[in-house]
C-alpha cells in the first residue's frame, strides 16, 4: 500500500540524516562521516516529492506546516537546500500563514545560512541545546559549548521571531541545582518556545552500553518528577505555558506541526526513515541509505512498511495523544465502542482517578493534573484497565 495522495495533506516533514557527530543517546536514523552521500541523497529526496506532488494533482497543494529535521539539517549544504526548496515550490502552494521550522545544532551554522533559511520562507528556528554543561555534553559526544547556543540565539534574532529550542531532562551528571541555573539562563534568551524531553534510553545507543556497565548512572525516578513538576512552575512563572507533556510556548507561538501529529491529522514525510500518516495507515520509508537512494533512481517506492491501524489502535492512540496535552481527551473517545458493561468499569476507574486528583474535568474531557503528568502511562493504562 501506498499513501493516500488524494488526501488533503497540509503537512509536510522532511528528514536530512547527515550529522557533524553523533551523540551517544540518539536512536534515529542519522549519520555522521557519510558527507559523500549527500549529493545523491538530495538529488532522491527531490525526486521522491516531485513523484508525490506531481501523481494525481491538476494543481499545486496548499500546504500549512513543513518541518526540516534529522540528522543534523544545519549540515545541508547550501546549494543542495536552494535546489530543494526550489523543487518544493515548483509543486507545492505555501499557505500565507504557514509555519516552516527547521532544526539546527549550536555550532553548526555559519552565518551565511541564517540569511538563506529565511529566504527560502524559513520562519521557525529550532535549536538544539540539550545542556548547557560542556563538559557532560562532551561526555555524550556532542561537540558543542554553551557559548555556542549563546553566539547563534543572538544572530538566529535577527533574522527569526520564532525561536525554539530544545533541552533534554535527566541527563546522567545533571544535578537538580544545575538544571535550576539552566533554565534561569534560558528564559533570558530571545525565544519563544521551550521542548523539555525526557531522556529516554534506547537500546544499542553508546548511552545504553554505558548505564549497563555502570559507567553512568541516571537521576532517581522520585528525583525525575520532581525536576520536572518545578520546571512546569517555573516556565509558566516567566510567561512558558505547557500545552503538551514535554513543551512549552509563549502565547500564541505554540507548534503547529506538532499539533497535526497530536490531532493526528495527516501529514507525508520525505527522507530516509521518514513515517507519514494518511488518516488511515502509518508508512515509513526505507531506513537503509544506499537502498533508499537507489530506488528513486530507479524510480521505484520508498515505502519499507505500511500499518493498518485497528479501531482499537486508534481509540488508544487518541486516549493517549489526548492526554498529553492541556486539551485532553473528550469522554467521548474514551467511552466509544464499549459495551455497556465495559462502560460501566470505565467509569467507575475514571472515578477513582478524579478522586485521588489524578485526572480533573475540563469542557467534557479529562485531563491530566500538573503534578502527576510524568506518570502518564500508567493513568493510560488504567483507564483501560489494563
């Protein structure tokens, strides 16, 4: 199965694997020392938006959001990134409001690209800060400084309003003291919106192999949500409002990307690895370099696996997706296709959740309390009694 093309897609993501190095917690499909590649790699990435937008269209599509990440996309050379964002024009209509974001690392951007991101209709600038500890960074293979962030928020200004950037919570060396002067330094700097992340552990990641041989050690699972319950306070103290788990957004500069994948709205991604949702299935690209390429010069899909998802699957993810943010979920959707019996037992968890304060409502739906967001999962799971 293919993509539905005749979907009324608004949404575009577009994935440049290329890094100048690769930390050691990152699990995505990226690469550094493979720069050879790049030329071959853009030349498959246009061919594979111009075979989408050019099948079954009598006009250019309309399109609201487009988000460039990786990889490292401040590593995409500039005429290469020119040609692209030449191909997207050829076949596609920005809207007059669009929201086009483009992620970069302090320490990998000269000058000279900050002009060409806003002459191509960049309007989001997404920095990826993650620490401002030199030395644990260093210690994650990630090569930058502080004063890197700080040299690029200055010049990013003067060519951007809508900064963001993003920070990593529980990284090992990080003590609740330090976090506390990070983001006292951060809520001076000239940007709009904040992405706290938790670290998350993937397996086969160097980070994995050095927290099993006890080379590191992570922050303590009380320790975690305490950061994190202070930091929501905090941010929202200097005008950073939470409207989903991990992000924060002065008013009115919240992400609009992100908000199609929460509303699980449809949106096609291009690149290597790259997962699209059509409203109905999940497809991702092939994760292979050479086969990737190889395909689109040889003009055939990309598609590695398509997921058909179960009316199941989609009440689920919507309970889920519903409940990371300050929105929540409508009860509606939680109480859709159940028996009455099921109903009934649904209802009577969802009790006993707003009694201890878990949960509270709000416009019909059910939303999280600040305090216990970091136990998400587990107010998931027992809502569907599991």
């Amino acid at each position: 199965m293919e993509y539905n093309s005749k979907i009324d897609t608004r949404s575009l993501y577009i994935h440049w694997p290329f890094c100048a190095y690769k930390c050691d917690y990152c699990p995505f499909v990226s690469f550094a020392g493979r720069d050879q590649f790049m030329e071959r790699y853009n030349n498959a990435l246009m061919k594979e938006i111009e075979y989408f937008f050019g099948k079954n269209k009598s006009q250019k599509q309309q399109i609201d959001t487009i988000f460039i990440g990786g990889g490292t996309p401040s590593t995409w050379p500039d005429e290469m990134i020119l040609d692209t964002s030449g191909k997207l024009n050829s076949v596609l209509s920005m809207s007059k409001n669009i929201e086009f974001t483009i992620e970069v690392n302090p320490g990998t951007v000269r000058d000279s690209q900050l002009e060409i991101f806003k002459d191509i209709g960049i309007n989001r600038f997404s920095v990826g800060v993650q620490s401002l500890n030199d030395s644990i960074l260093k210690n994650l293979n990630r090569f930058q400084k502080a004063q890197d962030v700080y040299n690029l928020l200055d010049k990013a200004s003067n060519y951007f309003e809508n900064i963001s950037i993003d920070l990593i919570l529980g990284l090992p060396g990080v003590s609740f003291q330090e976090w506390k002067s990070y983001l006292k330094i951060i809520v001076g700097l000239p940007i709009k919106h904040i992405s706290v992340y938790f670290l998350t552990i993937y397996e086969n990641t160097p980070l994995y192999y050095k927290i099993e041989s006890g080379e590191v050690e992570l922050i303590k699972d009380d320790e975690f949500v305490d950061i994190y319950n202070w930091t929501v306070d905090f941010l929202e103290e200097y005008g950073f409002y939470r409207y989903e788990i991990s992000n924060f957004a002065k008013k009115g500069y919240e992400s609009a990307h992100n908000k199609v994948y929460w509303d699980r709205k449809p949106y096609k991604a291009f690149g290597l690895a790259a997962c699209s949702f059509d409203g109905t299935c999940r497809f991702q690209n092939y994760k292979d370099l050479s086969k990737y390429i190889e395909c689109l010069e040889k003009s055939e899909s990309v598609t590695e696996t398509c997921e058909f998802l179960t009316d199941d699957q989609v009440r689920l993810e919507k309970i889920m997706l519903g409940l990371r943010t300050d929105l929540g979920v409508d009860r509606e959707i939680l109480f859709a296709q159940l028996s009455n019996e099921q109903k009934i037992s649904l209802e009577k968890r969802i009790s006993e959740l707003l009694d201890k304060k878990f949960v509270y409502e709000k416009n019909n739906c059910l939303v999280i309390s600040p305090l216990f967001l970091t136990i998400e999962n587990e107010i998931v799971l027992e809502l569907l009694g599991k």
